[in-house]
C-alpha cells in the first residue's frame, strides 16, 4: 500500500520539526512535564524516534509518566500517554489544543489549504462543517448503498481469485470512497483515476520530510526552478498541477452528470448542490474541489489497514471466526439473506471483533499531531504555546494498557461481551479516531463499511493461512506491522476461501442454508 500524503504530512511536520532552527526558548523556572535527559542547544534530537514512535512513546511512559515533554532545537513536543490527559487537553481545552503544524513544502503543493492541514481558525471552521454535516450518523445511512455495493463486489472478486486479497482489499476501499466522494465506480484494478491519485500521493511523499531545506528555510521557495538544488520547487509546481487537475476532472464528472440527470448520490454532488444554494458560507469553490480530494485521500488507507489487521489476526484465531460464524449462520437461517447494515444490532458478536480490530492496532497509532496556541498549565507543568501535541493511541491507558484490557497482546474479542455487573470497558472506537475538535468526520462511514466487509466476509468465506508449497501444510503467516503514521500488518498471504456452496450462494441471492 503507498503511503498517502496524509501519511507524509504528518512525517514532514514530525521530522521538519527535528530540523526546524527554532529561537531557543529560554529555559524557565517554570516545570515542564518530565521526559528524558536533553542535550545542550539540540535538545533530544538524539533520543527522538525516526520510526515505531507509538512503542519507543509507550516505553519512555513507564518511566515518565503520562504527559512528556521533549524539544528539539528549542521546538517543543509534548507526548501524551494517557487518555484523561488527551480528553482534558484536546477535548475540554480543544480551543488552544486544536492547531496543525506547518510545512514550506506543503504549503508549495497547496497542501495546506487540505482540511487536515488547515490550522485552527475562520479557513478550517466552514470545511469542516462542511464534511461533519454530511457524516452524522444519520446523514451517513444516505451512503449506506454505497457501502453495500462495494462490499458485494469485493466479496464475488474472491470468486474467481482467493489469493488476492491485497488487490480485492485497495480495489474496495479505493472504489468505495471515490464512490462516496464522486460516485464513481471503479470497474477494473487499474482504474486510471485512482492511479493518478496514487501518482500524486507518490510525488507528494517523493522528497524525504524535512530532509528540504526549505522545510527550515522557508525563503527558499522563492528560488528560481533552474537553480541548483532547487529541483523541489518545480516539483512541489508539478504536484500541485497533478492535484489541481485532478481536481477539476473529478469534480467536472459530477457537474455533468448533474446536468444531465444522471449523477449517482455523492459528497461532491450535494457539495455542489449545497454551495449553489450559498448554503456553504465562508467556502470558495476551490476549496469545495480539495477538500472532495482530501475526503478520498483521508479515507482509503485508514480502512484498509483496518481490515488488513482483522486478516491477519482472524487466520491467527480460527475460534473467533467459528464463534462469529455460528452466530451470523443463525441469523442467515432466519433471514434466508446476507446481513446488511440495518442487521447490525442482531449481530453483536461482530461489533465486538471491529473494537477488537482497532484495539490490537489502531491505524494511526499517534494520530495527527496537534499544536497548542497559547501557554498553558497541566497539573502544576508548563506546556509552551506553539508546542507539537502527539497522543498516543496505541499506549496510553488506551489501547495496549494492562490496567485497562487485561492481556493487552491477546486477539480477544470477547472481551467486549458486557455481562451484567461487569464495569463498563472502553470502547476503542471512542479513541481510535483522535480526539476533540480534529476528531476524525469520517468516523461513523468507516466504522459502518468496516463492520459490513467484516460481517459479509465471514458469512460467505473462510479466511485461512497459506498452503506452503513443498510441504502441502498451513503456514501461519508473521504477525508484523510497519512504521509511519498510519501503521497497517507487512504483507502476508492467506487464502479466502467459500465456507461452502450454500453459504456462496448466498452471494448470488440464493437464501437457504
Ligand atoms: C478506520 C478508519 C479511520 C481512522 C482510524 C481514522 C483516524 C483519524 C485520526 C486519528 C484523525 C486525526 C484526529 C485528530 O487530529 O485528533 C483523522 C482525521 C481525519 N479523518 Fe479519519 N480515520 C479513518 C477514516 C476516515 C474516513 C473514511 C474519512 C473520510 C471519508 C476520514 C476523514 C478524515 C479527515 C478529513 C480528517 C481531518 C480532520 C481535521 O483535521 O479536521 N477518515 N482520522
């Protein structure tokens, strides 16, 4: 999977900041969180994780507690390991916590007019209630075909090919949001639209984050293209042309079908609907086009590394796919149909395996970063404005936390089972999407399209480990994840296999068990 520029953002403003020659603050006799020893000028430059922050974060927590402050080169981070700390900074004091950090480069790909980047403010403000009114959970059931389409289609392709799941699992996320965004079916692997956003993701994470001086030298945008070195400016142009344009065309698929009366339900298509209307104040029909983009980019990859987790841990642990099985098999006899999204609360059991999925590995383990706007004081600790605010989903008293699931490393679900009496467990779905203002708008579709694929995939199919080739045995494939901002398992093979001819009859609307 390539990484998105959502992805690469966040990296840049991570690693900009290593690089970034900030005005070293004077050090205070205020107290500042704890964290590790610093160097002179450098600050913890040397200690800062280049990768796996979540677990190098969770590590430093033992030893330093629930809020850590570290500064490179005078540029202050503050790590949070610990969800009432995340709620009380980012959620109850969300007003200074709610800010994103910077990049030249972004800025130079027009980057940072894309909604995740936007600092807080009078330009982020209308957008996102823009995205937010389309995806209340109420307003999300209008995509609710949509999801149900897609997953359909994702679930016949193992028909004619059990082993390519990696394929079968990009085309559905890709499919469904450039569906949802543009309504747009993409009707083969290599649709030349989803390509090219993947040429852009690829251009925009092509120049190593902060490894660009102009990343900490921001005057040197203004260098002429032909100038040696300066071989970023033109491609930052070539990026945001490549954006741009595809802007414009997929936005122009759905003006036209608009006119003629054809165009399928879509974002873009009420977006422009709403904005003829002036119902969208504050919005230019510009950023209208990106924040369409932006949608697609925010959520293909998240999802995918959702369902991608649930694979792998599902051939790890054949029981709770039976226990799963047994429970959709008896709603199929009843019903004589594949579940859709309406079965939902008859189906509890997967509800608890999606908690479960998130839990054993959240997709962006450190979120977004935040930045604080103004000074602030936690528990007697200072926090400088303009401090970088990394949460630690992973960790935390989040997701991986001993004293708050048990057996942290153990794929259970049915820890999620409420027996009465029992204390109320946190629901991983209440964290995994980030906190406060920023909180993920796209929330409530992703955990609807990723409750349906997971619903629908073990109704019809056995997800099972590799065959090895010489030995003719089951291979129990590593269970191992990359580092970035969005984590997903490295690749790994498994066969998706039809339970039995019944059950994938059930695929082409034959009912009975
Ligand atoms: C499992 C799937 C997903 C996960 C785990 C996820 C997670 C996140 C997280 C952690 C953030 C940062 C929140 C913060 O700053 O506190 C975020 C932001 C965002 N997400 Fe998602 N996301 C998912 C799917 C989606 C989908 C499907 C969409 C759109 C259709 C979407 C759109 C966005 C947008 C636009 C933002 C930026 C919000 C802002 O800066 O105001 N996400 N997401």
């Amino acid at each position: 999977m390539d990484s998105l520029p959502i992805n690469k953002y966040v990296a840049t403003a991570v690693v900009a900041s290593l690089l970034y020659v900030g005005i070293c603050r004077r050090r205070t006799s205020k107290v500042y969180p704890p964290g590790p020893p610093a160097d002179l000028i450098i600050g913890h430059a040397r200690v800062f994780p280049l990768e796996y922050f979540h677990t190098v974060f969770a590590d430093w927590g033992k030893k330093f507690g629930n809020i850590i402050y570290v500064h490179i080169l005078g540029r202050p981070i503050v790590i949070i390991n610990s969800l009432d700390v995340a709620r009380e900074l980012l959620e109850k004091r969300g007003v200074n916590y709610s800010d994103r950090p910077t990049s030249t480069l972004y800025d130079m790909m027009n980057w940072s007019r894309a909604i995740f980047c936007l600092p807080y403010g009078d330009r982020w403000r209308p957008l996102r209630r823009m995205i937010a009114e389309k995806f209340t959970p109420t307003a999300v059931k209008t995509f609710f075909p949509v999801i149900e389409t897609e997953v359909n289609d994702f679930l016949r392709r193992f028909e004619s090919d059990p082993l390519g799941y990696k394929t079968n699992m990009h085309r559905l996320f890709s499919s469904m949001t450039i569906n949802l965004v543009y309504g747009y079916r993409v009707t083969t692997d290599n649709d030349p639209y989803v390509a090219s956003i993947e040429h852009a993701a690829y251009l925009t994470a092509k120049y190593t984050p902060g490894a660009v001086p102009v990343d900490f030298l921001p005057i040197l945008r203004f260098l002429p293209a032909w100038f040696p070195g300066a071989g970023f400016v033109s491609h930052a142009k070539e990026t945001d042309v490549l954006i741009q344009g595809l802007c414009d065309e997929l936005n122009g698929i759905v003006t036209k079908q608009r006119t003629a009366g054809t165009a399928a339900p879509s974002l873009m298509a009420q977006w422009q609907e709403d904005y003829e209307n002036s119902e969208l104040p504050g919005v230019s029909y510009e950023d209208l086009k990106l924040t369409g983009f932006c949608t697609y980019v925010a959520g293909v990859e998240t999802t995918e590394s959702t369902l991608l987790t649930f694979f792998i841990m599902i051939i790890h642990h054949p029981e709770v796919a039976k226990a799963a099985q047994i429970e959709l098999d008896a709603f199929i006899a009843e019903e004589g149909r594949l579940p859709s999204l309406q079965d939902r609360p008859r189906l509890p059991y997967i509800d608890c395996i999606l908690k479960e999925t998130f839990r054993a590995s959240s997709p962006a383990p450190m979120s977004i970063p935040h930045v604080s706007q103004n000074d602030d004081e936690y528990e007697g600790m200072f926090i400088p404005g303009g401090s970088m605010i990394m949460s630690n989903i992973w960790y935390g008293n989040m997701m991986n936390d001993e004293s708050v699931y048990p057996s942290p490393s153990d794929f259970n679900p049915e820890r999620f089972i409420q027996k009465d009496g029992d204390a109320p467990i946190l629901d991983p779905t209440d964290v995994v999407f980030g906190f406060g203002r920023r909180i993920c708008p796209g929330r409530h579709f992703a955990d609807s399209a990723l409750w349906l694929a997971i619903a629908s995939v073990l109704s019809v199919y056995d997800i099972l480990p590799p065959i090895h080739p010489k030995t003719g045995k089951e291979v129990l494939p590593k269970i191992e994840f990359t580092s970035a901002v969005t984590i997903h398992p490295k690749p790994f093979d498994c066969r998706v296999i039809p339970r039995s001819a019944k059950h994938l009859a059930l695929l082409h609307g034959a009912g009975d068990l």
